[in-house]
C-alpha cells in the first residue's frame, strides 16, 4: 500500500467505518462468487461485463477481472464485428479510463487498453494519444501511461520522429524536473538525421540554470557528450606466453576470445578447445588466460584487426616466454584523445559549468559534471582541480563518500600507471602506489606485469583485485583494512608471492 | 507525523529500535480475520503476500507461528493442473508473479513435492517469446519483472536449462538506459525495482558482469535523499521499499557500501508502526506486509543489530528469501567482485 495516511479515528467513527467495511466486504465476496460461478458455467455475457466492471471500479487491479472482460469481449467482437467497434469499444475505453481516475497506476487498466488497442487495430489511436496528453498533465511522471503512449506511437503513423521529440522539448519546457521526458529524448535523438547537439546543450543550459540541484537534466548532459564518444569495443593490449600459460589482457571488459574471434596458432594449425579462464569467472573480462596443450615454441595469436590495432597486425607471434604489450595512455572513452573541435565544445562546457559552479558552490552537480569534462578534455593536466573538486564533493555530499573514495582511487591509478613504462617484459621496478588513501584497486589487470608492487598505507578493503597480479613477486599491503586469511585464501593461485602485511 | 517536502520528507526526532515481536505479532495476526475488509481487498495478490508475510516471520525465525499444513494446503489450492501455474489466491488465473511467491513459498518449507514440478516448468517455459522476453500469462503483457520471475522460479527447481537463458538475458539488456538503469520494457524509463528485478535476473544467469557497475552504482546510490531513505527514480519521494530494491541492487553489483547506512537504517526504523506492528511506505502511513518485508530485508542487508533484539537472518539479495533456504538448496547467485576488480 502505497501513501495511505493512517487515521486517527474516534471510537464513534470507527464503529460507523466497520460497519461500512463490512457491507463492502460482504458486496466484494458476493459479486465475485456470481463472477466465478458464471465464468464456470461459460455465461459469457453482458451480465458478466457489468458484475466485473462494479468489483473493478472499486478495485481495479483485480488483473483475473480484466482476463474475464477479454473473454468476454472476444466472444463479442466475434459475434458482431461492426457492433464491437461502434459501440462496445467505446464503452469499455470509458470505463477504463474511470479506473484510471482511481488509480491512474493501475498496470491492469492500462494493459487492458493495450489489449484494446491491439483487438481493434489501433482504431482509436489519435483519441488515446490525447488521453494520454491529458493523464501526462496531471502526472508527468507516469512511466504507466508514457509506456502506453510510446506502444501506441510504435504501431501507428500519426506521429513522427520530429513531433514526438518536439512533444518532449515541450514537456520538458513546461517542467525542466521531468526525468521521463528527458528519458524519451535519450531514446529519440539517436534517430533523429540532423545534427543536434548544440540545441541539445543550450536547452540543458536553461534547465539546469534554472534549477541547479535538480538531477534530471545533469544526468541528461553526461549521457549527451559520452554518446558523442566512440564505442569502447575492447581489443587487446598485451599478451605473455610463460610455461604452458598464455594470458591475454584487454582494453575494456572482452567475452570470452574464442567467441570475440580471437585465434591462438600453432605453426599454421589453431589450437582448438582452448579453455579460458578469467580470475572472477566472469562472463567478461579484461583478462583472459588459458592452458595451451604443451609448450610449444612458438605460436601466434590472430584477430581481426579491430582486436588488434593496437599491435599494428592481425598477427601477434609470441615465443615461449614472451611478453608483448602496448597500453595507451588512457584508459576508456572519457580519456582517449578527441578531435579539435569536440575539444573546444567540451571546453566551452567547462568555461559555463564553472560559472554556474562559482554562483552555486554549495550543489554538487556542476562539480560531479566539472570533473568529468577535465578527464574529458585533458585527465592528466587537470589533475589536481579534478582531486580539489573530488574533496568538494566528498564534504557537501558526505552521505556518498565512499562512492567518491573509490572514484578517486581509480583516478590516482590511472595518474600512476600512465607514467609508467610500456616496454614489453616484466617491470621490475617497484610500483609505488603507497600512502594514497586508495579504497578500491581499479585496474589490477594492467598491474598484472609488475613484479614488485606496493600498496602499504591506504585504506583497501577488498581482496578480489588481487587475483589479477599474476606476474607479482613481492606484495607489500600492510597498513591496509585486509583481513589476512581472506587475502590468503583469494590470491592463493598466486605463486612464490612474498607478501608484507 | 512526517512533514513532506516535494522530493523528501523530513523524519520525526529519533527513530523506535527495531520491534522485532510487534512484527511477528502483525505478520502472524495477517489473515486470521479472512472478512477484514483490507485481507479482502488484496485477495487478488494473496500469493504474494503470504510471500511476503511468511519471509519477514523466517528472518524474524518465527516461521512455525503459521501453521504450515495450512499454508501447502493454499499453495496446492491455486496450483492450475491444466496451465502448470499458479494463481494468487483459488478461481483466480495463474500468473508468473505468483508462480514465483508459490515456489517460494514451497521451497521454504522444503515443500517442492507438494505439486507437479514438472508442470511448472511448462508452464514459465511456455511464456517466453522469441525475443527472449516472458508474457506474465497469456494475455500478453511483457514486463521486466516477468523475466525474473521467470528466471527465480526456474532457478529455485534447478530447471534453468528449460529456456532460452542467453535469450533472456539479452532480452535484459535490451531495456537498459542513457543513466545506466532498467526499465519495465526496451524504450522504459529507469525504475529501481525493474533494475532490482534486471540486476536480479543477470546475476541468476551469471551474466551480471555484462553490466557497468560503476554507472549504475552510482545511479543507485542517487536514490539516497537527505532522509536516508531511497527513492525509485530521481525526484521522487523515498519509500521503504525502494531502501530493498536498492540496497539489494547495489549489494549484487559488489557496491553495497556506496551509501550512508546509518542513514538508511535510521529511515527505516522510523517507518514501523509502534502501536499495530510492521512497517509502512513512509513515516504516519498504514503498515503492510509488503513493506514489513522489504524494511527488515534492508536491515538484513545491512547486518543491523541492537542490544535490544535477536539479530535478524541473513538475506539472499536476489531471491529475497533466507540465506539458509538459498543454501539448503544449493543455489549461487553471482556478485560483483567490487573494489576495482569490477
Ligand atoms: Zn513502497
């Protein structure tokens, strides 16, 4: 039961309440024994409907009634077509919108208007479009009847993609706080065969202006510039071949490579049935390993060369204890570089969010929208305004902190590991990322050629990255929050690892 | 009295601790009287609710203050020979929403041998479309939590191999969003209950890898207003049971701690009705056992105890029923690793 405020009745009022519970109840258990018993009795008729409709207006999400009507009303539109459009239609569409008007969140009044529709051939399309306008006026928000408007304009022709869009600018005019309309426009832009986006933002600009702390249109921008963004397809940025072990590890989350066409060669020959594995038993991941049969000499992997731009071939050959890899200096489709004139329109972003940050510093949406156009533009240059508005956020909005702690650990990684080397081999050197305060360790995969790694003095909590340091000889996480039989347990794959804790 | 402001509400001064025997009392009353007027007005869900009911008494451990002779007799009463379904309560129709409560139902009390398994199987195996997708029955309706009901029910009798699993899942994703969300069907807005049953239905799949669960988190963790309580979708008023569907959903995607627990248990506590029992919606509305449920499964979630109670049982996230039960049975559900492992 949803927002039915308890009441405080004298014991006068309550009595007079029983007793006109009691007479409903009585109503409710005899109307529906009659339903029944006819329904058992196949008396498929007038009668029925209007037995059904008294219980329903009163309850309409009775969903066995509105099965009952279908059946009946089947029974109707095959006896007299003609009659079921003209009259019956109509009479059934009134009543269900009275439902509505009780309960206009009613999934069985609404589904029975799809049906409705469906039974007639959508007949009465434009009427319920305007029904739908009207129940969109009292509740902008109602995903029930946005989902009606949007079945209905999928199977007709009265509405085009421009007017549709054009009925979400004016919804969204009229209320910049509605979310639904600013969902219905995620959805119809990418159809729309013009160029959008400067409309799009100048309109985003006005919402959020108008209401900083209001989330809809915020949430809107981000999805907006990351749509302008290449899609991440992964491909593959390292491989190492050591004893009979062969790991592949890859841009962004991957299937399994056998399925995404990779290809492991064997002198001409493919190496079938190839068991992969991921540390996690996932169904993606960015890191992949399998048993090769034996240890042969020298094999190669091949893919297509989407796979593999960035090894320049579709051929990568590895000799028995080899290490190839080349990692870019970024790590998703935020921080890859982008072309001049998407860099100036971020920048411009920038300069107006700003604005509006400095007008309002105490709302936390021009900061969470701020950092993600520095990582944007430039995630190595604007360091330190990215780790001063993460603190911002992290006192305004304390109540999400440990969301900001863990943004911040991925950023402080990804800072760390562009600067370190991308020579193909194990990397000695120690990876210092001690006394960062880190409470997530993102990207373990790309930490998985260090051999000495150091992580004493943050605040890690959780065991599972661990697994992916396949490669690490020397741990030092002491000063942590990790519980050390856990630790042990989770990385116990892990060979001739030295661990400081 | 809570006071309302338009996207929040403002909780009265300090919360009840949690009255654990109050909720037993409520939940065991619940259906004594069968002509209470409100007992008869939700007759049409009768399933569901004693889902509902009988999950709260069992991480309450009060289980065995309902007679479960009566309760197999029910579940066999609205089980449809002919469909392989069952209904919410008899002469109603069968419908995946209370196929899934009945199985439930039967396996908390190790009950499976109670109906023809067999049947039901047919029966959720008969309602997915090509798409991938799941009919609620036969009349048509395609909805998110179909295919979790579906995916559960299968999941609980070991008999997922009956449909299309890739199918399913793919037909999941094909309802998510530009804000990383689900909704009830593909082109839907964002709902945290249809993310729950979304998130639900991959993690039973193993496919919840499938996800981002950085942006969805976060999105999530968006529903927490300055009461502690969770809304469903942004700029809405919380509501206890959005603190489960939340909760649940960030606790599958390995993010759990991404919001401000106490908080949340403070709003939660502050829902119970300290004079009838069980937990309303929000603060001053009428208790049910819809929301009786979902609130102690938060706190569940959340690992609350107090001087004053026994501690409560823990939860399954996905299933929503007793860790024990998901154990005895020898389910596994996937979640995410977290902690950057993704
Ligand atoms: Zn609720």
């Amino acid at each position: 039961m949803h927002g039915r405020q308890k009441k405080e009745r004298t014991a006068e009022e309550e009595v007079a309440k029983e007793k006109e519970r009691c007479k409903k109840v009585a109503a409710y258990q005899y109307a529906m024994g009659l339903i029944f018993s006819k329904r058992g009795k196949k008396e498929l008729d007038e009668e029925l409907l209007k037995i059904t409709q008294q219980v329903l207006a009163s309850n309409p999400d009775i969903s066995t009634l509105w099965n009952i009507r279908k059946e009946v009303l089947s029974v109707m539109k095959e006896t007299d077509f003609t009659n079921f459009l003209d009259v019956v239609l109509q009479k059934e569409l009134d009543f269900t919108e009275f439902c509505l008007k009780i309960n206009p969140k009613s999934y069985g009044a609404w589904h029975h208007r799809t049906w409705l529709m469906k039974e007639t051939n959508f007949s009465k399309v434009t009427s319920e479009l305007k029904l739908c306008a009207k129940y969109l006026e009292y509740d902008d928000r109602n995903f029930h009847c946005w989902d009606y408007r949007r079945y209905l304009v999928e199977n007709c022709s009265e509405v085009t993609l421009e007017q549709e869009f054009d009925f979400t600018t004016e919804k969204i005019s009229s209320n910049f706080s509605n979310f639904s309309s600013w969902h219905l426009r995620s959805k119809i832009l990418p159809k729309l065969p013009r160029d959008f986006l400067e409309e799009e933002l100048e309109l985003i600009r006005n919402a959020v202006f108008t209401d900083p702390k209001d989330q809809s249109a915020w949430f809107y921008h981000r999805w907006l510039l990351r749509s302008q963004l290449p899609a991440e397809n992964p491909y593959l940025i390292a491989a190492q071949y050591s004893d009979t072990k062969l790991s592949l590890i890859f841009s962004s989350k991957s299937p399994i490579p056998s399925q995404s066409g990779v290809k492991v060669i064997d002198t001409d020959k493919i190496i079938g049935n190839l068991k992969w594995t991921n540390p996690w038993s996932n169904t993606c991941s960015k890191l992949w390993e399998c048993q090769l049969p034996e240890a042969n000499k020298n094999i190669s992997i091949k893919a297509d060369s989407s796979v593999m731009r960035n090894f320049g071939s579709v051929d990568l050959s590895l000799k028995h204890g080899d290490l190839k890899r080349n990692f870019p200096k970024y790590f998703d489709a935020e921080t890859e570089r982008k072309n001049d004139k998407f860099l100036s329109l971020l920048k411009e972003e920038i300069s107006w969010v700003q604005e509006l940050q400095e007008m309002e510093p105490d709302v936390k949406w021009p900061i969470c929208t701020l950092i993600m156009l520095m990582r944007m533009v430039d995630f190595v240059k604007y360091k330190e305004n990215i780790l001063n508005h993460l603190d911002k956020l992290m006192k305004l909005d304390s109540q999400r902190i440990n969301y900001y702690l863990d943004l911040r650990s991925k950023y402080l990684i990804e800072w760390k590991l562009v600067e370190c080397s991308s020579l193909p081999g194990l990397d000695e050197t120690v990876l210092d990322l001690s006394g960062l305060n880190l409470t997530a360790l993102y990207y373990p995969e790309r930490m998985c050629f260090q051999t000495k790694i150091n992580l004493s003095n943050n605040a890690l909590k959780n065991c599972e990255p661990f697994r992916a340091l396949v490669n690490c000889k020397e741990l030092n996480v002491s000063g942590n929050n990790l519980a050390k039989t856990k630790l042990e347990s989770t990385i116990e794959g892990l060979k001739n690892l030295k661990i400081e804790l | 009295m809570a006071a309302s402001l338009s996207t929040d509400i403002i909780l009265p001064n300090a919360p009840p601790d949690l009255l654990l025997p109050k909720h037993a009392g409520f939940l065991s009353k619940y259906g004594t009287a069968k002509d209470d007027y409100d007992y008869c007005m939700t007759e049409f869900l009768r399933m569901s609710g004693m889902y509902w009911g009988l999950t709260a008494l069992q991480l309450m451990d009060r289980l065995d203050s309902v007679p479960k002779e009566d309760v197999v007799a029910f579940v066999q009463d609205c089980f449809h020979e002919g469909t392989g379904g069952f209904s919410p309560a008899k002469d109603h129709d069968p419908h995946l929403l209370y196929s899934l409560s009945a199985i439930q139902i039967l396996a908390m009390y190790d009950e499976f041998k109670a109906v023809d398994c067999s049947k039901v199987v047919e029966f959720v195996q008969s309602l997915q479309q090509p798409d991938g997708s799941f009919f609620g029955d036969k009349y048509g309706e395609v909805d998110i939590r179909f295919s979790f009901c579906a995916v559960a029910t299968l999941a609980l009798m070991k008999k997922l191999d009956a449909i299309d699993t890739r199918k399913a899942a793919d037909f999941i994703l094909s309802c998510q969003n530009f804000d990383g969300g689900f909704g009830s069907k593909p082109g839907s807005e964002s709902h945290a209950g249809l993310i729950y049953c979304a998130v639900g239905t991959l993690s039973i799949l193993k496919e919840i890898d499938r996800i981002d669960g950085d942006a969805l988190g976060w999105w999530l963790c968006e529903r927490q207003l300055k009461s502690g309580g969770f809304n469903g979708r942004p700029e809405k008023l919380p509501d206890v049971c959005y603190s489960w569907w939340v909760l649940a959903s960030l606790t599958i995607l390995g993010r759990g701690d991404w919001i401000d627990q106490k908080a949340l248990i403070k709003f939660i506590l502050s829902c119970q009705d300290v004079s009838t029992g069980g937990f309303a919606d929000r603060p001053g509305d009428v208790a049910d056992p819809f929301h009786t449920l979902f609130g102690l499964g938060a706190l569940s979630i959340l690992g609350y105890e107090d001087e004053t109670t026994v501690k409560l049982k823990k939860i399954n996230p996905v299933f929503c029923m007793s860790q024990e039960v998901i154990d005895s049975l020898g389910i596994e559900v996937q979640i995410l690793p977290g902690g950057g492992a993704c």
